[in-house]
C-alpha cells in the first residue's frame, strides 16, 4: 500500500493542561504495544488531578488497569472518586446502535453525558478519553458504522473541548480494498499513530 508518513507526536500528546482538543488514532500491531501506549496516555493526567473516561473491552481493561498502577496510578481510589470511569466497549456499542448504526442522540446521551460530567466536576484539569468501540465494531465488518462513529467522536471532541485516543488492530488493513476505509477513519483524527511496517498514515492538512 502506498501510505504516507505521520506526522511527529506532539509534545503535548496526553498533556491534562493541554486545552486544545485531540482526536488520536493508533493502529497497533500488539496487544501488550497498545495497552503500554495507553496506560502512558492516560497515567500522566491521572497523576495530576485529571479525569478519564474509558471505554474498553473487558479483558484489555484488565491489563490497562494494572499497568497504571505500575506507573504509580491509585486506580482503586480513582475508581472509587470516580476520576476514573470505566465502561465495557461491547455494552456501550449496544446502547447507542439503532438498525447496526451509531445514533447520533444516543452517543450525545450516553458517551456525550458521561464526557461533560466528568469535564464538569474535574475542571480546569483537561478530561482524556479513550475507546476501543471502533476497533469492535470494525472486527465484526461494520465498516459504515465505524466511520460514522468516528464522525461523532470528533464532532463531541470539539464540542466538548478534551483529548481522546482511538485504537484500531492494524491486520484488518492490510489489503488495497482497505484503503478507503482507513483513508475516511484517519479524516477524522488529528494524530495518527502506526504500526510500522504495516501502515504508513496519510499527511494530515496543516
């Protein structure tokens, strides 16, 4: 595939003082990569008073909440002061779906509501997010409704004003018929993150 080099992660990548929004993709190739580069996201604002909200399948959330506290996170506190809002990726999916498509009420009133409460009760600090119902959905060949989904993440990214990372297995693009789908997914995001040699993220306009 003829895919181009991203542009350089910004200093300010995962930053809680940070206020202009970020919209953050990453096509991993590891498990063990991702869940590294996730917890090093998040863990720096937790570390400062900054919330989270995550959306993420089950059995990587375990993993991801073990590796915060190695990197110094009281994540039983921050669960308990709810700094850190945990939801199920597949739950969540199934609450905002109506006929296999993301309903744009629906992810304003579910994920919406969630992403300005905790922006509300943890200001100024900057919220964080991230969510792997993309990842899901594009598993299962709903290639249309990942899209749009991503379409309503960077619309309430925006709204709202806070950073959120997106995670995709970079195998299920790897072929030429691929390419349309990650070229409308990377529209959507400010920051592309790839997994060499698999990928090489399209420039994205200055």
């Amino acid at each position: 595939m003829s895919f181009f080099k991203p542009k350089d992660r910004p200093a300010a990548f995962g930053d809680p003082r940070r206020v202009a929004p970020d919209h953050v993709v990453h096509f991993y190739d590891e498990q063990e990569a991702l869940l590294q580069s996730v917890a090093s996201f998040l863990a720096g604002g937790l570390l400062r008073g900054a919330p989270a909200l995550v959306i993420m399948m089950p059995e990587r959330a375990k993993g991801l909440k073990t590796r915060l506290g190695e990197m110094g996170v009281d994540v039983p506190r921050a669960i308990e002061t709810r700094q850190f809002v945990l939801h199920d990726s597949v739950e969540m999916i199934e609450r905002i779906l109506v006929d296999e498509m993301p309903d744009e009420r629906r992810f304003r009133d579910v994920v919406g509501s969630a992403a300005d409460a905790l922006k509300e009760t943890w200001r100024p600090r900057q919220l964080l997010a991230f969510g792997d119902m993309v990842d899901v959905l594009i598993a299962r060949g709903q290639r249309e409704a990942t899209i749009e989904l991503e379409r309503q993440w960077d619309e309430l990214v925006h709204r709202v004003g806070f950073s959120v990372y997106c995670a995709y297995d970079a195998k299920r693009f790897t072929q030429d018929t691929d390419r349309a789908t990650f070229d409308a997914i990377c529209r959507h995001h400010s920051l592309i993150m790839p997994a060499d040699p698999v990928l090489r993220a399209p420039e994205l306009p200055a």
